[in-house]
C-alpha cells in the first residue's frame, strides 16, 4: 500500500532546524524587514521530517535568526514521499538524502543555491503573527493553511455585510463578490479587454452577478440567457463605452431576475429607466451604435428627458431582452422613478453643490476628481480630494442595487430607506472614533463646509436670539467657505439639496453672528507658537462672554498643511469662564487623527466635524458632524432653526430623524453613499500592522524631502517639529502633507516663485497631459509631461507681501491600503511603486518650473 503524506503547518522549534546551505546577507535582510514591518509570517520553512535539515528557506531562516525567534513555522517533509524530488541547480552535480543528512551531523555548509528541492505539490501558505515566535508558547500547534491572498474587495465583503445588518438590509448583491475572476466571468479573451477599458466596468467586473458572453449579431443591445448568462452583440466592441453600458444595462437585469421567481412591473420600470441613464450618458457617436438595431420608437423614448411612466411598448421590449413572462396583461403601478435607478456615477455626483458638477470636457469636477475611478492618474492629493478607488465604486454600485430592492422588492420608502442609511453610518462613525453609538448622534453632510452651518445651528439653538461669536481657527487653511457658513450665509450658489441659492441673502435671517479669525501662521507664513495662539484664543472667548454674546469655539486638529490648535489647556480654561454660553466644535475634517482623539472629545461634550474625502480618500464632499446625545435637549430649536437648501431630515441619525417632518420631495443619496468608500478605507486600514505603516510613511517622507532639497525648483515648508511619540497617528499627522513652493525659472535664469494664480494653473497642467508645452522634448521627458498626477491644490500662506503660495504632496489611508495589501512578498514591489510615482510628479513639475519662461504667456 502507498504510504500517504500530509502536508501541514506547525510552530517547530527554530533551535532543532539545521541549516544546509550558505546564505546572502543582502536578500536574508531584506526578507527580515518586510517580515518585522508587516509582523505576519507568512512562508513556512521547508524541512526533513528525519534529520530536520533544511531544505528550503536558507534566507527566513537566518532572518528569524537576527530577530531572535524562538519558533517558526514549518512544513515536515519526507524525503520518501514521491512528491519530493532532490536535485541540484548546478548541471552535473548530484545530491542524496544521505549526503544531505551528513551535512547536518558534521555542520558543513554547502554553497548558497546548491540544492534543489522540487516539490511536486501545492503546499500551503500561513499568516502567522510575529508574536506567537517570539517565545516558546506556541510550538506545537498547527497552523491553519492560509488561503491566495485576497483582494481588498474579498476582504471588505464581511464589513458591508454588517453594514447592511445595522438596518436591516439585505446585501445580495455581495453574495458572490471576488468569488470569481473577469477571467472566468466574462472567457473570451477580447471581449473581456474591451470591457476592462472603460474603469467604471473593469471595477464593475467583480461584482458580475452572471457570466458575460458574445452573443449573437440580434442580442441588441444584450440578452439575458437565463439569469445566469448574459449575451453581448459582436458588433459593441468596437466601442468599449457602449459596450460596457449594454454589459451593466445587463448586470442589473440578471441580479433583478436573480432575486425573485419574477420580475414585478415596478422592477421591469426600473430595469428600463436605469438603461436609459446608461445611454443618456454615452457619446452621440456612442449611444448611436448601441441603440442602431432598435425601432425608432423604443430609442427614441429611451433617449427622452423623461420616462414617467415607461410606455408599455418598451416595457414589453425590455421584458423580452431578460425572458420575462410577466409581459402581458400587465398594468402600470404608477410608480415615479427612484434617485437610484441611475449609473451609480450619477448618484455620486448628487445630493452636492456646483463643485461636484463634472465638466463635459475634461470629465473632472472642481477639485480635479472623477465619480468613477481613475487608473489612469497618480494620486497624492488627500488633503483635497481624491477620485474614488476601484473597490469603493463596485461597493457603492453593490449598495445602489441592494437598496433599490430594498425599496422596490421589501416596500420601504424612499424617505425612510434615506433616515436608516444616514443611522447606519452615524453608527459606523461611532464606532470609528471609538464611542458607544448611545453616547452620540450625527448628521450627514455633503461637505465640511456644510458642517460649520450645522455647527451654527446647533449653537444658535441654545439660544437663538442671543448674538453667537464664532471663533474659527485659519479658515484659510480649512476650507474656502467656512468664512461665509460661519457666519450663517451661504456658500455656493446651488445647494446639496439642488436648490438655487441667493448668495446675497441669510440662512436665517437677522441672525446676529460674529466672525473672530485666529491664525495659525504669521504674516510671513511661518507657524504661531502654540502660546500665542492660545492667547488670541482666550483674549477672543473672553471678550465675547463679557459682552454677553454665546461663544462657538473652533479646536483645529490639522489643517490644509498639517498644523492644529489651540491647546486643550485653552479650550478648557475658555469652557471654565461659562460652560452654559460656551460651545466646542473639532474640526477634524482631515483626519490625521487617532480616531480615539475623537471618541474622547465627543465624551466631552464637545461637537466634532468629520469627513471621508480628506486622509480616508472617500470621494470628495463625504462630511458628517458627530455629537453628544446630550445635546438633544437642543432638538425643537433646531427643528426651528431648519431652512430650505442646508440639508434633508433625513440626514439625522434616528433619535432625531425621528421627529423632524419629512423632506418635501425624494432626497438624494450622494452624501451617504461617498461616505461608503471611505468607511472601508477605514476597514482596510486595521489589517495593516502599525509598524508597516510607520515604516510607509518614514519611506514617503524620506523619499519627498529628499527629492525637493536636491532641486532649486522646490522652496521646502518645514513640518511641525518632530515628537518622540512614534505612534503611527501622531507621525501620520506630522509628516504625511509636505508643502512646498515653485521656483520659476525666468527668461533671464533668475526665479522666482509662483503666486496663487499661477499654483492653480500648474495645478491643472499637472493633473492633465502637458506633453504640448514642451513639443521639442524628447520621449522620456514627454513621457512624464502626458502623465497626469493629482496632488494638494495651492494653499496660501500669511498676508500682503510675505504670502507664500504652497503646492501639497500628500497621502492619505489608501497609500497604505495600497502597499498593505499587495500580498505575500509583494510589499516592496507596490511601496517603489508608489515612490516612483511621486518622485516623477515631482519631475513634472520641476519641467514646469524650469521652462516657465518658455510657455508662462501661453498658458
């Protein structure tokens, strides 16, 4: 009978193991880093089950070695076991077990790469914590098998579950999320390429409920064959855009017929507007192609502005593409369309103001982002915006289609499904910063600027005819509205609600509130000292009480460039003069913050303004304000204090939501579903060991100053000073934005350094292809010029003739996420990866700055 071999982990003694062969110092090292930062054993040793020699994993083993383990993990083999066969790598040389166990009985090591061990199995990898080899504790045990590394999508699937538990929803649409390749859902091998061109459909790619074929020439503009199997026409691929809509037109159909024994009239209705917003979407030349086989009557109504209700001609068409039986006899349900029943770039965009509107051209909005993800541009950029990453558009896309049948299919309303979804994330918020979800509540808020309105209201209802001093720290260095929303005015002249605002007038009229500004930085840009700052603070907070008025006191945890204050000893001596007229609200928009800091200041009864677009690079206008239930004894007042255009009543966590009257109209969905993307950033980003972020950010710090001090194009900002603390949170804050200026070289080799315009406008060029500046350059160098980079918009820096105008390179959670999850041994690859990227931007912009003077008056 033939013995069976099993091939398993176990902690081993690292003592018993014998070493066969010599070592490179170099690669041995290299293995020890990554294995120290990451704190994750993830290679078992290879070794002789009889004499426990070495076979395989010479480097590991003397990277254990140097950092002093007492275990490690291994897989016992025999040299008996057929799957084993020993060879040499060196032609002409032999080797036999016996002259392997030799080696182990006289201790003389063979030549590094002597031996070679053929394994004609797979073996198994494991993720073993550093911690459990550090000592003698755990040998012994069997170490589960650790499965291929999964992707960031795999990983999250589990937290958008329990998201959608928190309400109630269910999250069918993740059922088989990255259980399968593009490669095995859409075989052919073309018709996959053309669909991974568009970016919306290859992030789309992995939640395909259905296999993805070519069809035939009158599967127009797809067909459902079954629920499982959707048909493409041969003739879409000539057009990756109108190809990849038909492909998503189809997705939603299969998922539809997927979730019940048939497709309801309201679902069919729904199948068709969101096709119709596909189409809307695409080129002329575009939309043509896809509609050119369908009667003129069915593209024309899909093309209409409206489809209130859908004609039963084209709900019998669109019944016939998916193999409906539910077509006839049917009667309309009068149904009015639903805000999700659009592309779900379309809902990203909404429930936002004119800064969200995407330019038709450039296809970028006001921060220079997309509503789709972006593979084609580089981004360090999280101190502005950032486009959404691909895993954060499928869940969002994930989300559209869950709550769609959340409506349609379990008959919730639109309002209540819209109160729920904000619960839910005031709940994740909640558990971000650490608080027990019954000691807070939270409103959701399309954008930081439009927490300070809420901040204002909340003060202005303690007391509503009393005049409110608003004491904002560097608005400049926050945000470019905060001034105007601080004061109770508006900000932009289109409102999150789609209003049309009147910039001339009042949120609430006759309000009597004041603005007191206090700076961070001197007139010369350099920064305060934090004494001053507080002393400015309190000079303000005092005079304000004296005079009778009620005091909004701003605590600034990073700014645009990183720096923070007052102290907490000032914003506590302040709340100590008249806790009852004073209010603190932490603007800790840019969250480059331990979370905690968060949960401890809501404990105080403190506010705090939130937001997933800056260091958690969620899309931008992602914001929310967190505070303490015990505000709500303010709730009639801010009822009161309600107008049109500063949001919906449902973006209040339920305890409030509960008792304001109902939006007039359908809310929009966009703020909470850009907060999504950046929850699971937050996800991702607990998988990542604390010493390998710090070993990332020293890695970009490094690697950024150096390139700036080596070029006259770059004047460098000093950071705020160093802190013993190495903690991740507090590095993070200090040395993940580094701002600096551009030195323009003038026709006369003089420079000269950029004002605010002329930052914004190498801003733009550098987040678009430049390469028609320098036509005369050679390939390398228009090579970089095409490449489009996004980085921090220009900040300026003190008053008058000392204003200094700054460019950001920053990164923010997805950095880490990037590097973190590249998987076994792919760490490295995917951190110079992301070096190489921000040393070319730089190189970019030294082009810019070193041929000014050759295009500055054509640009």
């Amino acid at each position: 009978m033939t013995k069976k071999y099993s091939y398993r982990i176990e902690i081993f003694p690292f003592d018993k193991i014998k070493p066969t062969e010599e070592y490179a110092e170099a690669h041995s090292k290299y293995l020890r880093e990554e294995i120290e930062i990451t704190g994750i054993w993830t290679h078992p040793l290879l070794v002789d089950s009889k004499a426990h020699a070495l076979m395989d994993g010479h480097h590991r083993y003397h990277a254990a070695r140097v950092l002093g383990l007492h275990a490690v993990p291994v897989i016992l083999l025999n040299y008996n076991d057929p799957s084993v066969e020993l060879k040499s790598w060196l032609p002409g040389l032999s080797y036999t077990p016996e002259m392997i166990w030799d080696i182990c009985r006289n201790g003389t090591l063979l030549p590094m790469k002597s031996t070679r061990h053929i394994i004609h199995t797979q073996l198994p990898f494991s993720r073993v914590p550093l911690s459990h080899l550090q000592d003698g504790s755990h040998i012994g045990e069997i170490v589960p098998a650790a499965a291929a590394h999964p992707t960031r999508a795999q990983i999250l699937t589990d937290d958008y579950h329990a998201f959608g538990a928190r309400f109630g929803m269910r999250t069918a649409s993740a059922a088989k999320l990255g259980l399968e390749t593009a490669t095995t859902l859409a075989p052919h091998a073309h018709l996959r390429a053309m669909l991974e061109r568009d970016p919306s459909m290859q992030a789309l790619m992995a939640g395909a409920p259905c296999r993805i074929a070519l069809g035939q020439q009158d599967d127009f503009p797809f067909r459902l064959k079954g629920a499982d199997l959707l048909l493409l026409p041969p003739s879409l691929i000539g057009s990756s855009a109108a190809l990849a809509a038909a492909a998503r037109w189809g997705m939603e159909a299969a998922f539809a017929q997927q979730q019940a024994g048939g497709i309801s009239i309201r679902r069919l209705a729904s199948l068709v507007r969101y096709g119709a917003a596909l189409i809307r979407q695409l080129s002329i030349k575009d939309r043509a192609m896809l509609l050119s086989p369908t009667a003129d009557g069915i593209s024309a109504e899909l093309v209409a502005s409206t489809l209130e209700p859908p004609s039963a001609t084209l709900l019998d068409w669109m019944a016939a593409l998916i193999g409906s039986n539910q077509s006839d006899n049917r009667e309309q349900d009068g149904a009015r369309g639903l805000p999700l029943e659009v592309p779900v770039e379309k809902v990203l965009i909404s429930n936002g103001d004119s800064r969200l509107k995407v330019d038709a051209v450039t296809g970028k909005n006001k921060y220079g982002t997309t509503p789709r993800p972006r593979p084609e541009a580089v981004h360090f950029s999280s101190s502005t915006a950032s486009s959404i990453s691909d895993y954060g558009f499928l869940f969002c896309d994930v989300l559209r289609r869950d709550l769609l049948t959340h409506i349609i299919d379990g008959n919730h309303s639109l309002h209540e499904t819209r109160a729920a979804l904000s619960d839910a994330i005031v709940g994740e918020l909640a558990d971000l910063v650490g608080i027990n979800a019954s000691e807070v509540d939270g409103v959701i808020a399309p954008s930081g600027t439009d927490t300070e309105v809420l901040a204002v209201q909340m003060a202005r209802a303690a007391a509503p005819e009393t005049k409110l001093v608003n004491i904002l720290i560097s608005p400049e260095e926050t945000g470019r509205g905060v001034k105007l929303a601080g004061k109770g005015l508006y900000f932009d002249p289109v409102s999150a609600t789609g209003a049309h605002i009147d910039m001339s007038g009042e949120i609430w009229t006759g309000a009597n509130i004041d603005i007191i500004d206090i700076p961070v930085r001197a007139q010369d840009g350099s920064r305060l000292a934090i004494v001053d700052l507080d002393r400015m603070f309190l000079e303000a907070g005092r005079a304000a009480l004296e005079s009778g008025a009620r005091v909004l006191a701003h605590v600034l945890i990073g700014s645009k460039t990183g720096l923070s204050g007052p102290s907490d000893a000032a914003i506590e001596k302040l709340v100590s003069l008249d806790s009852s007229r004073v209010d603190v609200v932490v603007d800790a928009c840019q969250m480059r913050v331990d979370y905690s800091v968060l949960g401890d200041c809501l404990r105080r009864g403190w506010m705090v303004q939130v937001s997933g677009s800056k260091s958690l690079t969620g899309p931008p206008f992602s914001g929310a304000m967190l505070f303490p239930a015990s505000l709500r004894n303010r709730m009639q007042g801010v009822i009161r204090l309600m107008r049109p255009g500063i949001g919906y009543a449902e973006d209040w966590s339920a305890e409030w939501a509960a008792h304001m009257p109902a939006t007039q109209g359908e809310p929009e969905f966009g703020a909470s579903f850009r907060w999504l993307p950046a929850l699971l950033e937050a996800k991702l980003l607990k998988h990542v060991p604390e010493a390998l972020r710090i070993h990332v950010l020293d890695r970009f710090s490094e690697e950024v100053t150096a390139r700036l001090v080596r070029s006259s194009a770059f004047r460098f900002l000093p950071r705020a000073p160093e802190t013993e603390d190495r903690s991740h949170s507090r590095k993070f804050a200090q040395n993940s934005i580094i701002s600096f200026q551009i030195m323009a070289r003038q026709w006369d080799g003089s420079q000269q350094a950029l004002d605010e315009v002329h930052c914004r406008k190498i801003f733009e060029l550098l987040n678009a292809d430049a390469s028609h500046l320098l036509p005369q350059a050679d390939q390398a160098t228009r090579s970089i010029l095409s490449q489009q980079f996004h980085i921090g918009q220009p900040v300026a820096l003190g008053q008058g003739a000392d204003k200094r105008v700054v460019l950001r390179l920053v990164i923010g959670m997805r950095f880490f996420n990037i590097v973190g999850h590249a998987g076994p041994g792919g760490i490295a690859a995917a951190l110079e990866s992301e070096i190489s990227d921000l040393v070319r931007a730089l190189d970019k912009l030294e082009m810019f700055a070193e041929n000014w003077w050759r295009f500055c008056d054509d640009i």
